[in-house]
C-alpha cells in the first residue's frame, strides 16, 4: 500500500472517529475542546467523509488503490 492510500485511510477512519465520538458526547454538549455538538457540526463532518469514500472509489476504480478498503 502506498503512502497516498495510508493517508485517505487515516483521514476516513479520523472522520468515522469524529462520528462516533459526537454521538457518544450527544447534540448541544461541548468536546474537551469546547466544541459544541450541533446537528449542523454532524451534518457537515458526514458530507466530508462522503466525499473521501467517494474519492477513495474513485482511486480503487482507477486502480491506484490496492484492492483495500
């Protein structure tokens, strides 16, 4: 695997990550970095990780990604 691929993996699991985390903390509470959860925050951070699975798709149908997901 090379590195470019390394790197959009560990950018989508970080986005997946956020998700998770936001859920967990639930809407109008605030992160260890006083972020507050809104409905907004969620909807933008799932547009981004829409878009990097969608270039991920790109690059496996391309073939530059090996094979992994």
């Amino acid at each position: 695997m090379n590195q470019r691929t390394t790197h959009l993996s560990d950018i989508i699991s970080f986005y997946r990550n956020q998700l998770e985390r936001f859920d967990k903390i639930g809407l109008g509470n605030k992160t260890e970095f006083n972020t507050i959860i809104t409905g907004r925050l969620i909807d933008i951070t799932r547009y981004r990780l829409g878009q990097l699975l969608g270039k991920r798709e790109q690059l496996y149908y391309k073939g530059r990604l090996n094979g992994s997901k």
